[in-house]
C-alpha cells in the first residue's frame, strides 16, 4: 500500500523548504504532488524515495533544511 507524505513529512525527509520545493517541482526537477481532497495535496512516498536515490546516485548529500515550517497550533 502506497503512503502519501504532506508537505512536512516531505520537508523533514528531504531537507528541501517548500519554496525551493514550489520552484523545482515547477521546472520539473521534484515529484508532482497528488490531489488527496479539494484543498490539500501529498506526496506518494515512493516518487520522494526514488527522487533522493537519484540525488544521491548524482552526487548530492542532503543538508538540513534552509527554512522551517510553522508548527502547527
């Protein structure tokens, strides 16, 4: 069964802030989210496991993230 991540999840596992997230999936250089209801979206898990193997297969290594997220109240 497929899990689906929301934007945090993605952004704690990634180490990539939701901006930079926006611009590289708008040049196609980040996974497409899915639509789970009208208003929010999520990523399937395995297109974010696949995106950082092919990070890692290019030689990047991931750093902790640049931006944070508000904490939900």
């Amino acid at each position: 069964m497929a899990k689906i991540l929301r934007l945090k999840e993605v952004n704690e596992v990634t180490g990539v802030c939701r901006a930079t997230m926006y611009l590289m999936r708008k040049a196609g250089k980040f996974p497409q989210p899915i639509h789970i209801s009208p208003r929010s979206v999520g990523w399937l898990e395995e297109d974010i496991n696949q995106w950082i193997a092919e990070r890692k297969a290019a030689g990047y290594t991931p750093k902790p993230p640049m931006c944070s997220l508000k904490a939900a109240a």
